[in-house]
C-alpha cells in the first residue's frame, strides 16, 4: 500500500502552482495518473521516487515512512529503490543493452536475472548493441528491462510510450501489462492515451492544476460503461465540416479515420483536438477476417 | 641545442595537467550541479586566468609565496616549500593559469547530459560517486580530452606567469618560451628558432588530433 500526502510549490513556466495531494494505492495495482501536461503527474512520480523533495507532507510505502516533513525523515533515491522509467528512456550510451542491465544489478545480487529479462523482453539478440543503434521499441524494451534488474515493487512508468508509434505502443502495452502481473508489481502510469489507460490499468486519477479532481476505476472513469454499446471506440476529433444542415467529424481511432454524421448541437460541443467516444448499438457491425 | 628547455616546458606541461584533472573533476562536477548563491563568485574565479594579465597573476603569487610574507613564511617553515625560483612554484602557478581550461569544458560536458542519467543510476540504488565515475565521466570523453589537451597545451605556451614567478633558471624554471626571449635578447636567432619550430609543429600536432578525435576521424578505423 501506497500512501501520498503531499504539498509542494512548483515553479513552471506558467508560474507558480501548487501540488496538493492525496494518493492512495493498494499493492499490485496498476494506476494512471492522467491530465494535461502541467497538472503535477510527473512530479508526482519524482516525489515518490525521491528524486524531488516535497515542501510537506509524508509518503509511506508498506507501512514504512519515505518521507515525513514532520520528522524529518527522506529517504534518498538509492534507499527506494523504485524501478522507474523515463520518458527519454535514460540508457546509458556509454554502455551496451546488455551493461546498461548489469549496471542495475544490487550488490551481491543474483546475475541469472540478466539472462533472465534479455530472454523475457527478446533483447538477447541485441544485447551486445549500443542503445544509439536500437530503434524507440527497443530502447524502451531495455529501458523496462532495466528497471526490473534490481526486482523493484513500484513501477514508475513516465508517459512510456508517447514517443512510439501505434502498431509498437500496442506491442508494448501487452508487454507491460506482462510484466506488472508476473512480477508482482504495483505500477503506476503517467499516459495521456484513453486507449491505453483502458486497457492498462485498474483505477485512474486525473490530475489537474496540481490537485486530484477524479478518480475511478479505468472503463467508469470515461463513461464507457454508461452506454451499453454494440461496440465503441476512443479517438481523437480531427476535422468538423458541416455539410448542410449536417455535420461530418472526422475522427481519428488508431490509425483509421472514420466519419461520423452528427448534428449541430452535437457538433457545437466539439472542437478539433478533443477526445471523443463512437459507439453504436442499433446496428450489427460486421466483422470479417483480414 | 639545448634540450633542457624543452624537457622542462612538457615536464610543467604534464605534471600541470596531470594535476588539474584530478582537481578540475571535482569543481566541474560541483558547478554543473549546484544552486547555490556563491555559484557565479567560484565561476568567475575560476574563469579570470582567461582574461587577466598572466604578469598581475604572477606578481600577487610572487608576492604571496614570498618567504617575506605570512603565508610564504609558514610555507617555508612548517612545509619546507619554496615556492618562488623553483619548479614546485611553477607546477602551481600553472594549474591555477590553467584552470579554467580543464574545469569549463568539463562543466559544459556535464550540464548538457541529460540528467535523467544520473536520475536512473539513483533510482537504480548506486551513489553518486559511483555515477560520476561509470555514467557522467565516460560519456563526456570529448570535453575530457578537450580538457586536458587545452590545458596541456596552455601550460606550454605559458610566459608571463612563469617569468614573474620562475624567472629564468637553466634546468629549473627555465622553460621552452622563456629560451625563445632570451635566446631572441641575445641576438641568437637561430637557435630561439629551433625552439619556436618545436613548440609551433607540437601544439598544432596536439590541437589537430582532438579536432580530428572529437569530429569522430578516427572512428572510422575502428571496426
């Protein structure tokens, strides 16, 4: 179990904001922190990695104190031990796929797990590769890996996969997904892709202004469950025509754009750039095998 | 020709920057980390070698180290250390002369990584030392060898300093640049020449090869 309760005072370019919350995770869940970019979710994680110092306020872990502005207590990134991975991937370039895992390993700590976690993220082939060399996949697979060396409880996940494409980000959510059950984890996700966080996680917090102002269980939280949907997709709104007395959307759902005839009241509501929801239940949809 | 000149310049030259790694590592690693307020006082100080005349350097140090003095004085009698007219005094005008040399571009090295590398090795539960030494060192080579190739390179073509502090001591202070001036005061053209020669062709072989290792030339001969 994971408690938060913090406050900090950040400095952005958007001026001063202040942080406020209050977190709690039970283990070996997945959680998203979910928000504009600004919102505090990557300080969050920092905080609870320890990589930034909170102003006050305290963190537990297991019933252990991490932080607690009150005592005085901090415990620096090393005692933490949270396997964390960052947006930039963070490999060592100095260092071969196979080293930047080595690096990671405890003191005294059992190497079969190298050999181990190559074999699991299919990085044995590669392992004698700088990570200049490896495309954005494979360098996020070395950058999970990695975190995984030094057997961590938390998984810290920064915004994993925004910088991948879609076929690849599929791949990758059902290889973290993996992970966070055979390795008993309790992962927490920043991710702005309603998709993802669907399939991912189990509860989501969304953030805004460096406070929590919802949170739910993944499918609840974006009203998905409110309509019982033949099928439904989530994308994004990429151009609204009006043709008549008509609207055409056009909406981008992974890689496809579909058209979705709607009227003005709807199409008020919407603006190029939102995330939407199509659904249907009056018709059959047809499935046919590529 | 006499050699020994020569000799003493890149013996300075090697014992200077020798040192100034191991000192400049430290407060380059220091200033590419810290916030704190006396950051600019220590940056400028370490900077103005660069813009001070070399002979105001040398006469504060003249002055300082001089037996005459306090901290000379206490030198002398608790240390044994004569630091004016002799090669220890050099070595340590020197490494002061090239400080900025070997402490900027390992600071620039050092700010432009990345810094959710030193972040990774702290989550990963190793200390900062050890960071420093497998992460942050071997990934700025180039400003490393800029360094230390810069600072080498500066110390022998060091005068003012070494004239203000060494004078001019055959097989003491007396170093290659020094022998040009005195050479060239006594008319002997020739062979302050020679030694002009030397230094030009060496400096220009030293500087080439780290443009050439820093544009990554030699990478190319490596399989």
């Amino acid at each position: 179990m994971i408690r938060l309760n913090l406050k900090k005072i950040l400095k952005s370019t958007g001026g001063k904001m202040v942080l406020d919350l209050e977190l709690n995770i039970a283990k070996g869940q997945f959680v998203t922190l979910f928000g504009e970019s600004g919102a505090g979710k990557t300080s969050t994680l920092r905080m609870l990695s320890g990589l930034l110092k909170p102003d006050i306020g305290t963190i537990t872990v297991d019933g252990i104190t991490w932080f607690d502005s009150n005592k005085n207590i901090n415990l620096v990134p090393q005692q933490r031990k949270v396997g964390y991975v960052f947006q930039d991937y963070a490999l060592f370039p100095n260092m071969t796929v196979r080293q930047n895992l080595e690096y990671a390993l405890q003191r005294n700590q059992d190497k079969s797990i190298i050999e181990e976690l190559l074999d699991f993220a299919q990085l044995s082939e590669l392992q004698q590769r700088k990570p200049e060399t490896l495309s954005g996949g494979q360098k996020q697979r070395v950058a999970l890996a990695r975190a995984l060396v030094q057997r961590p409880e938390i998984l810290i996940l920064d915004e994993p996969l925004s910088a991948l494409d879609l076929k690849m980000r599929i791949k990758l959510q059902e290889y973290i997904l993996q992970i966070h059950k055979q390795f008993k984890l309790t992962t927490i996700l920043v991710s702005h892709d309603i998709g993802e966080i669907v399939k991912l996680s189990d509860c989501v917090f969304e953030l805004q202004n460096g406070k929590v102002i919802k949170k739910g269980a993944a499918a609840d939280f974006f009203g998905l469950n409110k309509t019982s949907a033949k099928f439904r997709f989530s994308g994004e709104v990429l151009k609204i025509e009006r043709e008549d007395v008509i609207y055409v959307i056009s909406v981008l759902i992974g890689n496809d754009i579909i058209k979705v005839v709607s009227d003005r009241t709807e199409a008020n509501g919407l603006k190029v750039g939102d995330q939407v929801l199509v659904a249907s239940k009056a018709f059959n949809p047809i499935i046919q095998k590529l | 020709m006499d050699w020994q000149p020569l000799v003493l310049t890149f013996k300075l030259a090697l014992i200077t920057t020798a040192i100034l790694f191991v000192v400049s590592i430290p407060i380059a690693y220091w200033l590419s980390n810290t916030k704190s307020k006396i950051k600019p006082v220590i940056e400028t100080l370490v900077s103005m070698p660069l813009v001070l005349p070399p002979t105001v350097l040398g006469f504060y140090m003249l002055v300082a180290f001089s037996p005459e003095n306090a901290f000379g004085n206490w030198l002398n009698e608790w240390l044994g250390i004569r630091l004016i007219f002799s090669f220890g005094g050099l070595v340590v005008a020197s490494v002061i002369y090239s400080l900025p040399f070997m402490v900027q571009p390992i600071q620039a090295g050092l700010s432009s990584l990345p810094s959710t590398l030193k972040e990774a090795s702290y989550t990963m539960g190793k200390s900062k030392m050890t960071t420093l030494i497998k992460i942050l060192l071997p990934n700025v080579k180039p400003a490393l060898l800029t360094g230390i190739v810069l600072s080498f390179a500066h110390t022998v073509g060091e005068f003012g300093v070494v004239l203000m502090i060494g004078g001019n001591m055959p097989g003491k202070t007396k170093v290659a640049s020094i022998a040009i001036y005195d050479e060239v005061e006594a008319m002997n053209y020739s062979a302050a020449n020679s030694y002009s020669l030397i230094l030009f062709s060496i400096t220009f072989i030293i500087l080439l090869l780290v443009y050439l290792a820093n544009g990554g030339y030699f990478k190319r001969f490596v399989p």
